[in-house]
C-alpha cells in the first residue's frame, strides 16, 4: 500500500506534469471507483483545469477550477501512470482522466477509489487523522505528548491514522529498525531517550523514503528515474541478514499485519 513517501513522490511529480491543465475528457472503467453516478463524475470533472495537487496522509487531493476536488486512495495496489495511449501499461484501468493526448490512468483501484468531493467533504473525509509527522508543528514535544496517552503495541500504534497521519505497515517496520525498538514493545514501556530515538526514525526514514521516490515498483511515466528508489531496510526481507548486525530478519504477525524485525538490535 503507498504511504507517505510514495503519495508525496507522486503530487511533487503530478504537480510538474498537470497543475494547471485542463481535463478534456474522462473515462470509467469500474464505477466502483468513484462515488457518484458516472454521468455525473464525467460532465463534472470534463474541462476543468487542475488548480492544485495537495497530500493530506495517504490521500492525494486534486483541486479543480470550480472548487470541487478528487479525492485519491490508492488503498492496497493502487497505482498511476502517465502518458499516451501507446505507451499505456498492459492493466485494468479504472478512470482515465485526459490531458489532450496525454493521459493519467488509475490503475488497481479494487478497494481505492477517486471521489469527487465539495473541499468542506474533504475536511470531513480528514477530520479524524493525525497531525503530520513531517510538518514543523510536529515537533518531539507534541510527539512526547500525543505518545504518553498510548498504551498499546508500537507498531499498531504508528500506523494507527488517527494518532499519526501517513505511517502504513512498510515505513513502520522501517522506522522500528532504525530507532532499534521491537515492533511489539508497547508505547508506555518506553523511556524517554526511546521517544526521541523513535521521533528521530520516523523524521528520518520518512524524508529518506521521500528523497528516494519511495518503494513503487512501477514508474509513474515513461524515463520515470525517481519513483521506487527506496530499498527496504527490514520490510518484505524475511530471512536476509539485518544491515546493521547481520542476524537474519524474521517475521511475525502483529495485529494481523505482517511485520519484519531484527530479533538482536531491536530490543
């Protein structure tokens, strides 16, 4: 599932490729997808210009001329491609949205969707999520603070939406690694060099994963160099030897979400 990192990678790039571009045409793959009847979706969207490409969390939110947004989650194999219909992925595509001759196509939409959405809907759709782990008013002591209310297991609780807004199950596993904490340890067992370590992992890993494009294994346009430049330091290498001590990784499930963890540096 794309998380922080990935759905940042791809508004920096969307920004580049459509702000300020007219949709001139749409089509509907699964109606699923979106949530209102697709003649409506179409005679909305079509010809409206795309003002602005935001990230709030997973979602991506794309503000048209009217003041109406598309509200993106890409949920678990979502994915985007652009580009013209010669150079189209051989894949279901859900919704395409047109740019003259160059498309943007949602792809893998099974349990994501795109919904057309007033901005107060969206500011609904947002109202329950965490703060922003990445904004300057995320600092350690809000950190210290939203965590001494938590008693649950660490890796349950960072990607938890409502107390942290854009960690999913990868970049957890990966912010455990780096701050040397087992996954299962819980939050109130913690001291506090712990809790800044953990503050530290997640600011670090999360800008890591962003410089590096995030882990997408598909470019988002043809000569695409930047998406999925980041390589996993724990997740999905069960059995492979940990990077920092060289004990084979291991997995287990906690909360019914695979995870990965060096059973030797993490304590």
């Amino acid at each position: 599932m794309p998380e922080l990192p990935e759905m940042e990678t791809y508004k920096t790039l969307l920004g580049k490729l459509i702000n300020g571009q007219k949709i001139s045409d749409v089509e509907i793959g699964r109606e699923k997808s979106i949530n209102v009847p697709v003649d409506r979706f179409i005679a909305q969207v079509s010809n409206m210009t795309i003002k602005t490409i935001s990230r709030r969390a997973k979602y991506l939110i794309f503000q048209l001329q009217d003041g109406s947004c598309l509200l993106l989650h890409l949920m678990l194999g979502g994915w985007m491609f652009f580009g013209r219909e010669e150079e189209r992925p051989d894949r279901t595509v859900q919704v395409k949205l047109s740019f003259g001759e160059q498309h943007l196509y949602f792809i893998g939409l099974r349990l994501g969707y795109l919904h057309l959405l007033t901005s107060d809907e969206v500011k609904e759709e947002f109202e329950k999520l965490g703060p922003e782990v990445l904004e300057a008013d995320f600092t350690l002591e809000a950190f210290q603070q939203i965590m001494k209310k938590r008693k649950g297991m660490l890796k349950t609780t960072l990607i938890n939406q409502e107390v942290l807004a854009g960690i999913g199950n990868a970049y957890s596993d990966e912010i455990l690694w780096h701050a040397e904490i087992r996954p299962d340890r819980k939050v109130n067992e913690l001291d506090e060099q712990q809790l800044i370590r953990l503050y530290h992992s997640i600011q670090f890993i999360l800008n890591k994963g962003i410089k590096e494009g995030g882990y997408m294994d598909h470019p988002l346009f043809k000569g695409d160099s930047k998406t999925g430049g980041y390589q996993f330091y724990v997740y999905d290498r069960e059995g492979e030897a940990c990077t920092r001590c060289n004990t084979n990784i291991i997995k287990e499930e906690i909360s019914s979400r695979k995870t990965f963890y060096c059973p030797n540096c993490q304590n």
